[in-house]
C-alpha cells in the first residue's frame, strides 16, 4: 500500500512539487538564516581566535571583549609574568583610528598592536607576504576582508600608503584572518608602533596575552593571575565565549533571525498544510474506496506517513543543499569568509520540518481517518 | 438464517440526525440476499436503498437490527475484525469507479491484493488475467484518465473480483454509461460475477438493466415494498 501512497502522491505533480517547495523553502529559510546567525556571532569571537597562541587573556576588571575594553597601566605585563605557570606574557593593544584613504575618504579601521618580539597575537597564516614585514618601518598589515573595504577596485595594498591618524603607514602584507562582527578594517602592527597611532592617554595596554608552563591548565593559571594582580584573566574560551554572548545580549540579531526562523516555520506549515490538505481533499474518494475495500485505519495512516516521509526527505534534502550552495556560492564574498554549518543546524531544520510535517500530516490525517467508507456510496 | 443466504438482515432499523431532529431511513428491513443470483435494489431517490446496501456490506453501523453475511454477524466484529471481513468477503464497485488516478489500469484492479499483503507484481500479473476476460487487458498499462467510461467500468469491476469475493456490492454500475455502454457491462458483469457461490447486489434506478435481474428489491420510504423476479407494473 506505501507504493500506491507515494504513486497516488507522486502522480498528482503539481501538489507534489508544491509539497517539496514549502519543505524546501521552509528548510533552506531555517538553515540558511541559522547558519548565517551563528558564523555572525560567533565573530563576537573572531579577535580571539585571530591570536591563536594566547591560552590566557588578562585585561581590566571592567572589560568585557576584545571590543569593548579598558586599558591597564603598562605594569600588568611585568604583575603577569610574576605569576606562578605563567609562561610567557605579551602585551596587545587594540584601539580604533580612522584612515584616511587613497580617494580621501576617511575609513574607521581597528589597530592592533601585537608582541615587537614573538608577533604574538597576529593571525596564523598570511595571505601574501609574511609576518615579518612589520620590522620594516611604518609597517601594516592589513586583514583580507579590509582589502576589500579599503580597495575596492582592486588595487594591490602592498606598498599602499596610508594616513592613519596623521602619521604614515604602509602596507606591507595581508593576514589571513575572520572578520570582525562589523567587517571593520584591521590593522596590525608592532605593539611600540601602535602605540604611535593612537591617540595618547595615560594606559594604552588593552590585553596581556599569555602562554601557561607545561603541566599547569589555562583554567587554573587564570584564576592564579586573577587572585595575585587583581586584574580580570580568562581562558580563551572563557573570552570567546564573552565575545559570542556580548552579542546576543546587546543586539537585536537574535530576535531578528529568530523572527526568520519563526516566519520559515509558518510559511513551512501554510503551504504544506494548505497543499497537504487539497491533496487529501483530491483523494477523499480514494480514500474512502479503500477503507471500503477493507484497508484498515493502520494501513491509511501508514499511507499518509509515507507520503509526508517522502515530501519530507526530499524537501529537506533540497533546502540543505539549497543552503550548502548558498554558502558555497558565497565564499568568495569577504562577508561569508569562513562561513561553515554548524552540524546542529540541520538537526535543528530537521526537527522544524518534522514538527511541520507531523501538525499538517495530523491534520490531513483525521479527515482522511473521519471518512466514513459509507461516503464513496453517496 | 436460510441455508442458501449470503445475507440475512434482520430488523434493519437506521436513523440520521438532521440537526435536532431524527429521521428514519429504514424502518425494520428483514430480507435475505441469496448466492447465485443477481439482485437488484431499486426505488427512487431517498428510499433508503443506498444505506440498505452500505448496512448489508459492512460499511454503516444500523441504528438496530442485525446482518449476517455468509453466517458472520458482522456487527458484532471489531473494527479490524470488520475491515478485514470486508476485504476477504466483498467487492465493491462504486458509481464514480473510484480508481485512483495516478497508478494504471492492471495496479487499480490490484489493490485489493496489494491491500492483502500481495507483493505487487503477482497481484498485477493476477489482475492483467481478469482484465484479460473483460476484453481490456491491452488497456493495463493506461491511467484511469486515458481510458473511457465503460473501461473505467470494467477496471472497476476487476477491482471487485480479483481477490475473488464471495459477495459483490454495486452502486449505480450504469449510471455514468450511456444505454449501450452501460448494457455491456451489465452483460459483462452477469458473465463474471455471478457464480453459484457468489452473490451480487445492485443498486440501480436504470430501468434499462432491470430484465438483467434475477430478483429485485424494492425500496420505498425505508420500506421493502416489492420482492420478487420482475418489477411490478406500477413502477
């Protein structure tokens, strides 16, 4: 009887392909719009994971992420190094300048200011030159997404000559590295010339980055820090994780996708429903003919269930493949660079498109069960 | 029961509500269907004959009274019990055939043995075979809509009788067929499903097939009015 179920729905092809476009739709909408939230906020993140050898973060009490932060004497950096299990520390300055551009437009860009030394706290890779460069002087470099902001016609950067702040920077390589939350262009250079590029106040270090000795546990060599300099010290997933919840908490990009989500959902069940339900109302008479017949109430629902387990995996099938090329078609584009699918995400639409399937399936299904065989004789 | 019955009703009594009041279709209907022949339930519309015959085959619950069908008091089976009487015992042929539209010819006339548990390419093979005595067996490949009434007919019909049913139910078997087409198949339906151990119930007001009958019932107000071989003259 499943083959005459999924014959009777496949058949009838205009309801068939409107069933799989509303669970197509209803997916590709939730996975798509899911994905994109998450890679967005997980750029709450991104400076952390733009400085890989840093195991500890320690800044401010009052600092919150590596955006929003409050600089500590130049002091902390000897405090920190005094702590037991505390391998290496580093400092890290991050601030905002604006640039002025080779067409005159003035361009706010963050400033990165990393370890003169070790060039602890730069991105792993580079996407043309190396880290090096920052020896040269007046030397930038400049993350791959802010080329594109910074030039958009296509222009090499190395070599580009910049205003920054009144003082002169070059251009001298490209880090491959994930974009901001806000896309802002990212400038990294060597913590003393950093230190030039900003306005002067009286505390300009932002962050100590440190490593922690062989045996000790980043968790343990935070607190440690935490108890002795009376500075704020966290792991880098304590930090990422402030990054990614500073976010959600402070903008309104939750509840905005949510509301995709949600509308995915709705539009999800109207149209399956509203197609599933003129379907059913099409084959009543079938239907009804075969609970004459002597098909029993089990055999009808296991016929209704094949239909929706069908239009469910094909629809959902097309809608994550939909999104996969979406994503796919993008990478290019610097806004998506990086953008991956959580592999929760398709459980997630998964789930949608079940709960989707089992409320219009249900609801096609009782007037299917509440035919009375009697009715074929009418 | 009579020893030759298929069918023995009994006080058939059914009641429908129509808002607050009740109406009585059938008031107290005892008659007997035998095997072998083929009978004719006939009266105009509103007589009950439609909710007689869904009484008799299983499909409608009487409001009192009692159907034996080959000696099983079907109301008294449990709704499985029940559907799968159905399925083994009785073949239906509805007015508007009730094919589905999006499988062929050979799949329709087999469903009720896929319905059985039959794997579906002996079934269709089982139902090529009737179709064949039915003249449209090079129609077995085609979808309902590309066959004409009358083929929808003789699907229908060898739907009824593929899993060979000791009774056959008919609704308006003409009804959407033209004089000849509709005289063929009642001639067609006579030479197959007929059979000493079968019995076959019409439901018709087509006065044109009423010679074709070997009894006729007929029905007014709820009421067996007539019972014999012809029809009477007033009618």
């Amino acid at each position: 009887m499943l083959w005459i179920a999924i014959r009777m729905l496949t058949g009838d092809a205009q309801k068939f392909y409107g069933l799989l476009f509303g669970i197509a739709f209803s997916t590709l909408l939730i996975t798509q719009q899911l994905t994109i939230f998450v890679n967005l906020i997980e750029r709450g993140a991104s400076g952390v994971f733009n400085a890989p050898e840093a195991e500890v973060w320690v800044m401010d009490p009052v600092s919150r992420t590596t955006d929003v932060n409050y600089a500590m004497p130049s002091t902390a950096l000897d405090e920190v190094r005094s702590v037991p299990g505390v391998e290496w520390a580093v400092p890290h300055l991050r601030a905002v300048a604006s640039v002025r551009t080779g067409t005159g437009d003035l361009e706010g860009v963050a400033i990165i200011g990393v370890d003169d030394a070790t060039l602890i706290g730069m991105p792993e890779n580079m996407v043309s030159e190396t880290k090096s460069v920052l020896s040269q002087p007046d030397s930038v470099v400049i993350d791959d997404g802010g080329v594109f902001n910074l030039f958009e016609n296509g222009e090499d950067p190395i070599g580009q000559r910049l205003e920054l702040n009144d003082q002169r920077a070059v251009i001298r390589g490209v880090a491959d590295s994930i974009p901001s939350f806000t896309s802002q262009v990212v400038l990294y250079t060597k913590y003393s010339q950093a230190l030039n590029y900003v306005p002067g106040t009286r505390n300009r270090l932002t962050f100590v980055l440190a490593g922690v000795t062989e045996g000790e546990t980043a968790a343990g060599v935070a607190d440690r820090i935490e108890e002795q300099t009376g500075l704020k010290a966290e792991t880098r997933e304590e930090f990422a994780d402030a990054g990614v919840d500073f976010i959600v908490e402070n903008t309104g990009i939750p509840t905005n996708f949510g509301i995709t989500v949600v509308l995915g959902f709705v539009v999800g069940v109207a149209i399956v429903g509203l197609t599933f339900s003129l379907f059913i109302r099409d084959n009543i008479k079938q239907f009804g003919a075969l609970k004459a017949i002597g098909v029993t109430n089990s055999k009808i629902v296991g016929m209704v269930s094949a239909q929706a387990a069908l239009v469910g995996a094909v629809g959902y099938a097309l809608g994550v493949i939909g999104t996969v090329t979406f994503i796919w078609a993008f990478s290019g584009n610097p806004f998506f660079k990086g953008f991956y699918i959580p592999w929760q995400i398709p459980l997630i639409s998964l789930a949608a498109v079940v709960i989707i399937l089992a409320i219009t399936g249900w609801i096609a299904l009782r007037s299917v069960l509440n035919t009375e065989p009697a009715s074929v004789f009418r | 029961m009579n020893a030759e019955s298929a069918i023995c009703a009994r006080g058939i009594i059914r009641d429908f509500q129509a808002g607050q009041s009740t109406i009585r279709v059938l008031h107290g209907i005892d008659t007997d269907i035998r095997s072998g022949e083929m009978t004719y339930v006939v009266g105009e519309s509103g007589s009950g004959k439609t909710t007689l015959i869904s009484i008799m085959c299983g499909i409608l619950w009487p409001t009192e009274g009692e159907v034996q069908v080959f000696g099983t008091d079907i109301y008294s089976l449990s709704d499985t019990e029940l559907v799968n009487f159905r399925l083994n015992n009785i073949g239906f042929i509805f007015q508007q055939y009730n094919l589905i539209p999006s499988i062929d010819a050979a799949s329709n006339a087999a469903v009720p043995l896929i319905a059985k548990g039959m794997a579906i390419g002996p079934a269709r093979e089982k139902a090529i075979e009737l179709l064949e005595k039915l003249n449209i067996s090079d129609q077995a490949n085609k979808l309902p809509n590309q066959l004409s009434g009358g083929q929808q007919q003789r699907v229908a019909i060898a739907r009824a009788l593929v899993h060979e049913p000791r009774l056959v139910v008919c609704d308006e078997p003409t009804a959407a067929l033209d004089a000849s087409s509709g005289r063929r198949v009642m001639d067609l339906l006579r030479e197959v499903a007929v059979a000493p151990d079968r019995a076959c119930i019409i439901v018709t007001h087509d006065n044109r097939i009423f010679d074709l009958a070997d009894r006729i019932l007929v029905l007014e107000d709820g009421r067996v009015t007539h019972d014999g071989t012809d029809m009477p003259e007033d009618h």
